[in-house]
C-alpha cells in the first residue's frame, strides 16, 4: 500500500514550488519585478531555508533555489 502521507507531502511541495516559480517569472515578464528583485527573494528564501539544510528535505530545497538561481533567474539574464 503507498504511503499517502509522504505522496500527499510531496505533491504539496510540488505544486508550491510550481506556483511560486510561475509567479516569480510572471511578475519579471509583466515588470512587477527587476531580476534583481526576483533573486533577492530566492537569496531570501535560501536564507531561511538554511536552518533544515541538515535534514534531506532541506538539502534539496536548498538545491533547488541554487539551481533556479543559476538557471531561470540567472544573473547574466531571463531568456524566458
């Protein structure tokens, strides 16, 4: 039998995560945001995500925001 928590835990996380990514690109493409701004809020996130970097669901988290920051909202630009 699945372990509904665990799927229930990380669908919830997905979605999230799916949701903020949308809105962060969102709000560059319609100039809410600079990039700057939208890294700040990651470095933000990555500040306050640094207190679980001990357990693996924070580790990961904390891969995630680095790997966004390097990639979608990189400094050198959003191609998106």
């Amino acid at each position: 039998m699945p372990d509904t928590t665990n799927i229930k835990i990380t669908g919830a996380g997905l979605v999230g995560g799916t949701i903020v990514s949308v809105l962060l690109e969102t709000l560059l493409e319609k100039k809410v945001l600079t990039l700057n701004e939208v890294r700040a809020v990651l470095e933000r996130a990555m500040r306050l995500t640094t207190k679980h970097a001990g357990t693996p669901a924070g580790h990961e988290a904390m891969q995630i925001i680095s790997i966004m920051m390097a990639d979608r909202f990189s400094e050198h630009g959003h191609d998106k």
